[in-house]
C-alpha cells in the first residue's frame, strides 16, 4: 500500500488536532521506545554521563495520561549488558510489554532464549553512544538471536554512517532503525534500508537533525507498515525532552489511518505483542 499526496492532504486536514485530554484518552499509544533508569541495578557512566533516577512509576506517571498501554522498554547505553533490570520489570508490566536489551556476541543461545521467554524481543546495536561492532558482527548476532528466539535488531546509528552496508543489513531476518536515522544526510540511506522491509522509529524529535514531518512522510510513503512510534521518554542527552505534542505531529503529518498503524498495528507486529 502507497500514501498519495492527496491522502496526505485529506488526513491532515481532517485531524487538525491539539493536545486536549479527549483527544489524548481517544488515542492507543504502543511506546515502542522508552527507559527505565533504576539505580537499584546497575548503570554505566557513557561518555562521561550518567543519567538520573527514573524507575518505573515515574515513567508510568508520564505514559499513562498519553494513552500508553504497551510498549517496549529499551536498554540504553548506561545499562550497557545488565539483565537484571528487565528481569525485575517486564515481569511488573505484563504481557502487554516486552523489552530491547544489550548482550555481547558471545552471549550463550540457551541465556538468549531465556529472555526470550521473560519478554524480550530484539537486540540492540548501540552505534551512536559508542558500541563498535563490524557490520559482520551485527549480522552474525542479529542472524543468531532471531534463529534462536525470533528477536528482530534494532540499530542506534546516524543513518548516514550505514550506506556502505545497506546491502548487507538489508538481508536480516528484520531490522529497525532508531530515530529517524538522526539526520538529515542518513535519509536517502533510511529511505533504502525502508524499501528492504527495515522498521523505522518515529521517536527523539527532540534529538534528531532532520526535518522531521518531511521524514515521518518519506518513510510512510515508502511503506506505511514501517513506522512505529516511541516516546523516547525520559529523553536522556536529547536537546528537547519529549513533548505530548509530538504525538500530534504524528497524526497531523500522516492522518489518522497511517498514525494509527504508527501508534499502534505496526509495533504491534513488530514486537509480536497480542493485546486484547
């Protein structure tokens, strides 16, 4: 299915929306990026930072008025390899909630598949905060942890960095890209890794440079099963936190048929979250 200039059109003129609460308890919002900063559990300083305390019901406080009601809890770079916190909060969250972790290449089939079975459905490549893998040792562990236990990958990196391996990151079983890719030079490359079935992040307006409707447009046009929409809460070393209107900006750009299937069908199936 390909959006037309026309339903672009049509859709955002029918959800001139603002931020009022109806509208906001109207919505279902999947948060397939989010953080969970526990100092009950370990954290590693990044670059010289270590983020503040900012356990669950902080971040629930925030989600919920949102229209939050799943997600993806995401490890970041200060988390570096720990477990533990998801183990302690997948549990809390349910079914409905699933989690994006950390683990070196080595890192045992029979640990991978026990994670599987606790929530876990993706790893992650944290290229932009300081993660250095070869392209080969990507593939090689994206490859395994999807044969393993059906986990896609998901990618931190300016987009633009990727061009010479589209061709190699395009044959993962499934890949997703965090951030709109961060710039404005990774979009071509985004836009190729889009055409190959690659899932695209519409999160961290506030830390991306990039324009963002722009962005958000070309990637539903290329396919309007790509993009999946995250918080990004709580915004750790983004320039702009997070903002409610942010949401409005989604379906003010796509519509509400294609925001729906941003905000909700598509991470959905990402994840392989079954909600009733």
């Amino acid at each position: 299915m390909r959006l037309t200039r026309r339903a672009f059109l049509s859709g955002g003129a029918a959800v001139a929306l603002s931020a009022t609460a109806g509208l906001t308890q109207q919505r279902r919002l999947f948060d397939s990026h989010c953080h969970i900063i526990d100092h009950r559990f370990p954290i590693v300083a990044n670059q010289g930072y270590t983020p503040p305390h900012f356990p669950l019901e902080n971040y629930l406080a925030q989600a919920r008025p949102l229209g939050v009601m799943a997600g993806a809890v995401v490890s970041g770079s200060f988390q570096a390899e720990d477990q533990t916190y998801l183990m302690d909060i997948l549990p809390k969250l349910g079914p409905a909630w699933v989690g994006v972790t950390q683990i070196p290449n080595d890192y045992p089939d029979a640990e991978i598949a026990r994670l599987g079975k606790l929530g876990v459905r993706a790893v992650r490549f944290n290229v932009f905060r300081g993660r250095i893998d070869s392209v080969d040792d990507i593939v090689a562990l994206a490859t395994r942890v999807h044969s393993v236990a059906g986990w896609h990958s998901e990618i931190y990196a300016d987009a633009a960095a990727l061009a010479p391996h589209v061709d190699k990151l395009s044959k993962l079983p499934q890949l997703c890209v965090d951030h709109l890719g961060m710039t404005e030079a990774g979009v071509p490359v985004l836009l190729d890794l889009v055409a190959a079935g690659c899932k695209v992040k519409a999160t961290g307006f506030g830390r991306v440079k990039l324009d963002v409707p722009k962005t958000l447009e070309a990637v539903a046009r290329k396919n309007p099963n790509a993009l999946v929409f995250g918080t990004d809460i709580p915004s750790t070393r983004a320039a702009r936190p997070f903002e409610a209107a942010d949401i409005d900006l989604v379906e003010r750009v796509l519509g509400q048929e294609f925001a729906q299937k941003a905000f909700w069908d598509n991470p959905l199936a990402l994840y392989r979250v079954k909600v009733a």
